[in-house]
C-alpha cells in the first residue's frame, strides 16, 4: 500500500479447521496482544472490526474493514475477500490482517458524526 501513512482502513480474521476450537481463533486476535499491537504498526485507534468462524482449506473470508482512526467514517466502510488456498487445515488457525489505502470506490454514505438525529419517532411518521 506504500507505508504506514498510506492505510486508510484495516480489519482482521481468524479461522480456525474443522478440529479446532473457535474460541482459540478467538483468543488469537480478541486481545490487546493483537490489536493494541496491530493499532501501533498502523497508527490506528479504531477498534479493528473482525471476523472470526470455522472454515476448511479452499475458504474465502470476508474481512471487514473501517477507517484506522475514525470509525464512524461511513465512507470507508468496506469489505475485502481473501482466498486461502490451503488453509485452515483441521489443526491450524489462520489470522489474516488486511487494510486499504482509500474509502469505498464511489463513497455515497455519509458520516455519523455529521447526520441529522433520527430516532424511533421516524417509523411513527415523525419526521424530526
């Protein structure tokens, strides 16, 4: 992607084979030991958003993605696939970091921090 300065986005996964617990995928990347580390490299502070789940070799993942440091960017709120050709076997855990370097291709969603307030009142017929 170029370098640190160049990562927009980022988000992780793990799985793990068909002998294996999810709970050790889980225990992999659900710790300061991964993310905190993972923020640092990066220059991130969002929370690294995931996926996690059983799979055999041949899987495609679908790894979220969100801005390193905005998290309520709408804009880059993405997903990539990853192939993983022979992996996890029955007995392996497969983590998988991945990032961008941009938003989505034609970003269209807006911000959190900039929407007007909407609450339940709207399916009411409450406009506010």
């Amino acid at each position: 992607l170029g370098g640190v300065d160049d990562v927009a986005t980022f988000g992780k996964a793990a799985l793990v084979g068909t002998e294996g617990e999810l709970e050790h995928a889980g225990a992999l990347i659900h710790t300061p030991y991964f993310g905190n580390i993972v923020r640092e490299l990066l220059e991130g502070t969002s929370v690294l958003c995931f996926a996690d789940g059983r799979a055999i070799p041949g899987t495609d993942v679908r790894i979220p993605l969100w801005h390193k440091t905005h998290a309520t960017s709408r804009d880059h709120y993405q997903t990539i696939d990853v192939h993983l050709t022979d992996a996890p076997r029955e007995d392996e855990i497969c983590v998988v970091v991945a990032a961008s370097d941009g938003p989505r291709p034609f970003p269209r969603l807006g911000d959190r921090r900039t929407d007007a307030p909407i609450t339940s009142e709207i399916l009411k017929g409450k406009l506010t």
